[in-house]
C-alpha cells in the first residue's frame, strides 16, 4: 500500500489548518488558564503546526535561526514567496 505523501509545509492543505486549530485551542485554554507562555511554548506550537508537514529541513520545525544547528539559516523573500535559504 503506498504512503500518502505529506503536504507541503508552507501549502494551504487540511492538515496545515487541522494543526492550526489544535494550536490555536491549546492557546485559549492556556490563555483562560493564564499560562504565560515562554520561548519552549512558542516553539512546540511551531513545532505542532508544522507535524505531518513535508518540511524541507524537519530539524527547524520548533528551532529558531540562530540556534545551534541553525547559526547560518537565513529567510529571503521574493515573487511574493517566502524562501528558506541555507547559508553557506
């Protein structure tokens, strides 16, 4: 049986929007419960968002550039796209 292939991380898919609302409910609640969020939070929702996505690079989903890893990951943008670009 063949695998179904993943959506594309930065395509609108049902999958994207299933992850942003998962995302997006586990805020409310943090919010009514008064849950300050910090650094960890901000990238296990990125992280969450992007799960069952085919991201070009999986190690950034839930990092920042900068990061060890990541010390030369830059972002360009151009035709109204937004480009990941590795820096060598």
């Amino acid at each position: 049986m063949a695998t179904k292939a993943k959506p594309h991380w930065d395509a609108d898919s049902p999958e994207l929007r299933h992850n942003l609302d998962k995302v997006s409910a586990g805020i409310q609640d943090d919010a009514e419960r008064r849950v300050i969020p910090t650094v960890a939070t901000a990238k296990a929702w990125q992280k969450a968002i992007m799960t069952g996505l085919d991201v070009p690079q999986p190690f950034y989903a839930g990092h920042f550039r900068g990061e060890p890893g990541l010390e030369r990951c830059g972002v360009g943008v151009g035709d109204g796209a937004i480009v990941v670009l590795h820096l060598l």
